[in-house]
C-alpha cells in the first residue's frame, strides 16, 4: 500500500479555454454571461478563472475607441466628436459659467454722505 498515486482532489477538472478568444470578447465588451456562452462554460469559471484576461480585453477596447474619437476628432475634423470630447474632456459647457451674474451686489445708500 505504498504506491505514490496522487490523491483524488474531487471536483471537474479545470478546463482550459482560449485566452487569445476570451481578450477578443473583452475588447468588444461582451459581458462575462456572453463570454462564457461563447466559450461553453458558466460565467464563474470566466470570473474565477479568466478576470484578469476579460479586463485586459476591455482595456484594450477603450484605448482603441479613445484613439479612434481622438482620430475622428483631430485628423477628420468631426465638429460633432471635437464638441463631445471638449465637454467630457475638457469640462466645457454649451452654457458659459458666468460667476459674475450671480453674485449679488452691494447695497449703498446715499444716507452715509
């Protein structure tokens, strides 16, 4: 009885998806119930497992959509898309933020002569 078989640890075996298909759902933003549809497995064994992967994915996909506004903005000079990133961007406003107007001014009365 002293054979060296590894024990039975019990549970599925892990399964071992494609990381390459996991970040390219990621850069598309498929959420975790979509990818593990894609990839036959419950979204779990994706959070669990694959997190990091998924969030490199996404990351990925806001660089590309930032450099693609950024592109369009600039270089195609898209009024509508400069107009959105100087308000997100910038924090300007359609409206001007005149403080002036709004503060009350002060009373003086010609009694004090």
């Amino acid at each position: 009885m002293s054979e060296d078989k590894p024990k039975n640890k019990g549970g599925r075996p892990k399964l071992e998806l494609d990381e390459e298909t996991i970040e390219k759902l990621a850069e598309l933003h498929c959420n975790l119930k979509e990818i593990a549809f894609v990839m036959g497995c419950h979204k779990d064994t994706i959070k669990n497992n694959y997190q990091h992967i998924v969030d490199r994915g996404m990351a990925k996909g806001r660089m590309k959509l930032r450099r693609a506004m950024f592109r369009n903005a600039v270089e195609k000079d898209h009024a509508v898309m400069q107009i959105f990133l100087a308000k997100n961007l910038l924090g300007m406003a359609d409206v001007p933020q005149n403080t002036e107007d709004s503060v009350i001014l002060p009373w003086e009365d010609d009694d004090t002569k």
